[in-house]
C-alpha cells in the first residue's frame, strides 16, 4: 500500500513539475488554440460584441476556474466586461466567482466576453486567460480583437493581414501572403486542431510571401496563424491532403 501512495505522489510531482496545460478552450466553430486570436464580424455601429468560449477540463481532477481579463489594446470611449457564471463590472479585472469544472467535464455556458464600441471606430484587443485557481501558472488564454469599424472599411486597427494560404488543400507547399507593422517582428505558426505546433516560421521582413513546406505532415486540417510580437493576431484554417 505505502509504494502505491508512493508512486501516485510522484506521478503527481511529475505531473506538476512538467507545467502540463490542465484546460483547453473551443467554441460553436471548434478547437481556439491557446493563445490564438478571435475577430468577430461587426463594425462601429454594432451595439454590443458577444463572444463565448467553452472550458474543458483535461486533468484526472476536479479544478475551479477563474479568469483573468488582460487589456492589450483599448479604444477611448468603449465599454468592455466579461461574464463568468456571475457578469462583472468594467472595472472587474478577475472574476470574484470561480467555477469548479470535473474530469473530462466542458463549461459550455458560463463564459462571454462583451464589448460595446458605443458608436466608436477602432479595435480592442483584449485577452482572457483561464486558470486553476490552486494553480494559476495551469492557464490557457484567447484574445479577442473587437474591431469596430464603419461598414466597407476592412481593417483591425493595425497594418496587420494575412491572406489565404495557396494551394489549399496543399500537399508539400503553401504560401501565405502576409504584412504586419512596420519595426516589429513576426512569424507564422502552423498548429493542429488540438493546438500542438508544427511548424514555426520566422518572417525576415514586415510584408512578403511566406513558402511554407508541408510534405512532413499528416492529411487533415491545420491553423495557421501570424505572430506579431508574441500576440496571434490572425489564424485560419488550411488542409493537408497528400
């Protein structure tokens, strides 16, 4: 019985020292990579952006879940909360409730992110992070980029695109057209749907075309996104198809 409790304590300690990622996020479209970017369709005269996220709880535990609202970016004059089981003011920045989430188990009501542009052009970009609340360095974040501009005006707030990626479905090569702000730097990422990345890949200058080579990986569908300064401010999707 002794090495029994033994060995369940150091599979324990493993498992903790090795800073696994307990929670993993989705929505009604499907997997949102950790860390990756969401910009919901709307534009300065929207009344009120609503975006949800579910929860899953991928430990062999129950957790209680907190989250955390990061502003990265704000225009002047809007208005921006987040729910969490309970709804929070402006000024709340960690929500006072936490939301205990059991093994394998997936929080598919309780969280939205709300933004209200009040009639304002420009983006917000804000991020929300989940965490256990007995461990918050097991956490997994979405940043959402609230762009709310006048209709017919394509833009995010930055001199950030990025372009469908051709041939799609690809087989040993794609290419994405890309640009970002000037001075700073980026990449591209290539993850599976379940956030595993395969590929990253350096961008030498602020806009080109990048040639990505795909022929060591598996069929199926993929994410790519590009990273300006550590933040995805763009992902889509792409097939593999050998």
């Amino acid at each position: 019985m002794k090495k029994i409790f033994l060995f369940l304590f150091l599979a324990e300690m493993l498992s903790v020292s090795a800073g696994s990622q307990s929670l993993t996020l989705s929505n009604s479209e499907g997997v949102v990579p950790n860390n990756s970017t969401i910009t919901p369709h709307g534009n300065s005269g929207t009344d009120e952006f609503i975006v949800y996220a579910y929860v899953t709880n991928n430990a062999a535990v129950p957790l209680t879940v907190k989250v955390k609202k990061v502003e990265l970016h704000l225009t002047p004059g809007t208005v921006n909360t987040f729910c969490w089981g309970l709804c929070y003011n402006p000024d709340v920045y960690v929500s006072l409730q936490a939301i205990k989430i059991d093994p394998g188990k997936t929080d598919s009501t309780d969280f939205s992110g709300h933004l209200q542009p009040m009639g304002i052009s420009g983006y917000d970009l804000i991020r929300y992070v989940f965490y256990d609340e007995a461990n918050p360095s097991d956490s997994v974040c979405m940043n959402i980029n609230y762009a709310h501009f006048p209709v017919g005006i394509e833009n995010s707030g930055t001199d950030t695109f990025i372009l469908d990626a051709s041939p799609n479905p690809a087989n040993t090569h794609i290419l994405v057209d890309y640009r970002f702000t000037c001075g700073l730097t980026g990449n591209i990422v290539i993850r599976d749907l379940t956030g595993v990345v395969w590929e990253k890949v350096p961008l030498t200058g602020n806009s080109g075309k990048a040639n990505i080579y795909t022929g060591d990986l598996k069929d199926g569908v993929y994410l790519y996104s590009l990273i300006e300064e550590g933040i995805a401010l763009r992902t889509k999707k792409f097939i593999v198809r050998h």
